[in-house]
C-alpha cells in the first residue's frame, strides 16, 4: 500500500504460483491493493513479460541459481531483489541493481520506492546488468567450471 500511495499509477504483475497463492491474495484484499496487481499465474511466455516491465522485484528468501533474475539481466529490465543465497554474488547492490536483506519487507518496500523514484539511476544499474549477465552465460560457466575442476585436480 505504501508503493501505491506514492506511485498511484503503479501496476504489479506476479508470474508464478505456489502453496501461498491464497494467503497472497487475502492479503492483497486486506491492504486494498488487488487492483494493482495481477495474478499471472504459471506462464511461458516470461521474455514477452520482461519486455513489458519497467522493473523487476525478485523477493526471494533463499534461491538456487536465480535465473529469473539473469533473465531480468539479459533483458536490460531494473531489478531489485534480496541478497539471498548467491544473488548478491550476481548483482552488486548500486552497481547492476538495488539488493535487500531477505525477510526484510521495510527495505524491500524501500528499494522499491526507490527504484520508481529514481528511474534513471534504474536505467544505468540495468545497463550494467546487461554486462554482468555475460559472465553467467553456459559458454562462460562451463569455462569457469572446467578450470575450476583442473585447478583442483591440479593441486592434488
């Protein structure tokens, strides 16, 4: 409520399901928000999705490898995320994006207003997304990998 309170003209779009999927939506009713945001639900058109956003909010409390996020990258869209599990070795906060403690919703409500509020600054964090996400390609991940094995191999 309180992002919609400053930017009225706002509009979340939230690609996914999940076993929380109903308490989402009491609690969009209950904060008077569930006309600013739209349940995609399991989608497969994500790149069609990236390419119609202005910003991406990853709030995740623990991930794998983020590949929604890499996708965000590649697709030049801001992101603000959490700095859970390998996310902050991916995107360096104020440098590819903006990052946040995971479970802190404050300063991801923070981050987020910041991002609207800053739109240019979002611009260039994205662009430097954009070459980052060079480095996570397979090409370069199995380069990385490979010397990573010989190198140890190596040493033994």
């Amino acid at each position: 409520p309180h992002i919609v309170a400053r930017h009225p003209d706002v509009h979340f779009l939230w690609a996914g399901e999940g076993p929380l999927t109903g308490e989402l939506k009491k609690l969009l009713k209950t904060y008077a928000v569930a006309d600013r945001v739209s349940l995609l639900g399991k989608r497969e058109d994500i790149p069609d999705l990236m390419c119609a956003v202005d910003l991406f909010v990853h709030p995740a409390r623990f991930e794998g490898q983020p590949f929604s996020v890499l996708e965000a990258m590649a697709a030049g869209v801001p992101v603000v995320s959490t700095s859970a599990s390998g996310i902050a070795e991916i995107i360096g906060d104020g440098v590819q994006g903006l990052l946040c403690r995971p479970d802190d919703v404050g300063s991801l409500r923070d981050r987020v207003l910041h991002a609207l509020d800053h739109r240019d600054e979002m611009v260039a964090f994205a662009e430097a997304a954009r070459e980052r996400v060079n480095e996570f390609s397979e090409a370069a991940m199995v380069t990385q990998t490979l010397a990573a094995i010989e190198s140890l191999a190596g040493s033994r």
